[in-house]
C-alpha cells in the first residue's frame, strides 16, 4: 500500500437516518450557535457524536460528516448548490471552492480557540454548518475563522457535496483532509483508488494552506498512509434529496423564481411535493410542484416586492402521508435593471455616456 498511485483501504461508515417531520433542518442542537453536552471529559452534540475525539463508534471521523447532508442538509449544502449554478465548468467549479474556504479561514489550533465553560479544548471538531455560519458571520466584516484540518476538512466536503462531487474523509496520521472523485481533473500530483472499484480518480483537497491547490498531494502523505471513508446515502431514508435549485438567485421586483428538485425514492411512493415558502418570515405558503420526468419536479415561487426575503425548502409528501423537508434556502428581492443592481448600472451607463462625448467632441 506504499507507492505511487496507492490503493488503501476504506473503512465504510454509513449513518443511517430515519424520517424526520419538523420543517427545516438546523445545525448541531437545532439552533445556531449550537449546544453541547459533556459526559465525562468529553463534550457531544446533539447526535451524540462526540466532538473531542476522532475514532470509534461515537468519534467524529466521518460521523459527523452526516450531519449536514440529506434530511440534515442546511447552510454549507445551500452554498454548494449555488457554486454549481454559478459555475458549469466542473475544474473551475473545483477550483473556487477550495479558494473560497482558503479566503475565510486561517489555521489555529483547537487549545488556543475553542473553550467549553472556559476550558480550553485540546481537539474539537466543528461540522460543515457550524463552520458556514461562523464564515457568514465573518464575510462582511473582512476576517476569517480560525479553524483546523479537520473543521475545513468537513465544511469542504459539505460544499463540495452541494456542488455534485462525491467526496472521501481522509484519516491521515495527525491530520484530516478530504478527496474529491475527479478522474478527468488534469493537474492532479496524485490520482487516488480507494478499493471502490472506480479505479484511479480520487483527487486531494487540502485547504488548511492558501496556496495549495486542487488535486495536489501534500509530500507527507505520498505513501498512501491514511484511511479515507467514502461519504454514502443514507440506506434507510425512504426520500433523498439529490439536487435542489432555483433561478434567479437573486430576482427583481416581482419576477418569478423557478425551483427544481430531483428526489431519489427508496422504499416508498410520493404523493406530493411541495414548496414551502414565507416572506419576511411571515405565515408560511404552499405551492405544488409539478413533475418533470423521471425524479424532478418543478414550481414557482411567485414574484416579491424589492427587499423581500424569502425563505423556502421543499417538502416530500408520501403515501403513508410521513412528510421529509429539505433543509432551508433564503433568497432576497433585489432592485435591477437589464438584470444588474441600479448602482452598478448608472456607473457604467455613465462612463459609457462620458466616453461618448468626449468621442464626440474631440
């Protein structure tokens, strides 16, 4: 297992989830910023996934990968899906993710920056959600979240996830990173099999550095000593939402706003789905979605007043009338002209008039 282009093992986890009937998803304790509970000397979460240590049944490698996907899905898969709308070309897609989490994080260690009830913690895992609300928090204001392998390890994963990729948790000695399925990605250093019968496809991601890049090994790992946990669809959920998206991502004033799902039916039948949708956090609205060949549906939101923000998820209704929501995506109504905000539209119109007359009078 130690040479170039290593074949390692793969320890597979599956997480397996069961319906859930509440209407949106939450990160870990179902608020942001999220509780925790200590037994012992270690802390968990609401899954009792224990946020101290690594291995083992209740350990966060790749456990906690789990909950920010599928049923569970909330900020870091919305995110996602939006960098795939945004971008068609997948090495470019690739690409802005991983620039994307380098600009807003910087790496510290878990005893210097995370303290429970004032004790600071040796090791500490945050999942995907946690980590988007705490770069949310930090994107206007020009900062970064200080976090370590394993936090932007899985906050890229989720991202990724979003996006279309599937994704791979490395274990590497004293380290966390993550591998993305890209066979035809063409920079690689490296290209991975992870006994999954693929073959040779599997790409690292590093991203606890601001100049690595997509697709390039870190020289300590070339020896293919780490372990890496393929993420799988929950076996047990009987609906899974495989893709959501919606267009504009940011209307006008009254413009109609498409959203599409695509839904992967495992051991029952679908009798509805639904967008569920408020404004302005006001009383919550129904539309139903109407299907478009094999798995996707469609619907419209109905166009807003400027400044509107929207709130949405998609519900499935079974036979057996158990609903599953997707998690939440927010949108705002935004003021524009030929599709760009009115600022940006006066400057350039300006200068294009100031370059008019200057032609013509020279």
């Amino acid at each position: 297992m130690k040479k170039s282009y290593q074949t390692f093992l793969i320890c597979l986890v599956s997480l397996t989830t069961s319906l859930m009937v509440e209407s949106y998803a939450y990160p870990s304790g179902g608020n942001y910023p999220p509780t925790f509970t200590k037994h012992g000397s270690y802390w968990y979460d609401e899954w009792n996934i224990n946020r101290n240590f690594y291995d083992g049944e209740a350990g966060y490698l790749p456990n906690m990968f789990y909950e920010t996907i599928g049923i569970y899905s909330d900020l870091a898969y919305s995110w996602g899906l939006e960098f795939k709308q945004r971008h068609s070309n997948r090495v470019e897609l690739a690409q802005t993710i991983l620039r994307f989490v380098q600009q807003w994080t910087i790496y510290g260690y878990d005893e210097e920056n995370v303290f429970m009830d004032g004790e600071a913690q040796v090791e500490w895992a945050w999942n995907g959600d946690e980590m988007a609300h705490m770069v949310q928090n930090v994107i206007n204001n020009a900062g970064a979240v200080t976090a370590d392998c394993e936090d932007v390890a899985f906050f890229s994963a989720t991202l990724y996830y979003g996006a279309g990729f599937d994704v791979a948790i490395v274990d590497a000695p004293s380290h966390c990173a993550l591998l993305i399925w890209f066979p035809d990605y063409p920079n690689a250093n490296i290209y991975w099999s992870i006994q999954d019968e693929r073959g040779y496809g599997w790409i690292w991601v590093e991203a606890t550095g601001k100049q690595n890049m997509v697709g390039w090994t870190p020289p300590s790992f070339n020896d293919g000593d780490f372990t890496a946990y393929p993420i799988t669809k929950e076996i047990n959920t009987v609906f899974l939402f495989e893709e959501i998206s919606y267009s504009p991502l940011e209307p006008s004033p009254m413009e109609t706003v498409q959203v599409n799902a695509k839904v992967e039916v495992f051991t029952s039948q679908i009798k509805n789905v639904y967008i569920i949708y408020s404004v302005n956090g006001g009383e919550q609205q129904t539309v139903t979605m109407a299907p478009k060949g094999l798995s996707f549906y469609e619907g419209n939101i109905p166009g807003q007043k400027k400044g509107s923000d929207v709130d949405f998820f998609i519900q499935i209704l079974g036979v057996d009338d158990e609903a599953v929501n997707s998690g939440s995506f927010i949108y705002e109504v935004k003021e524009s002209i030929f599709g760009v905000e009115p600022i940006l539209f006066y400057i350039v119109g300006g200068i294009f008039f100031i370059v008019v007359l200057l032609l013509i009078f020279s």
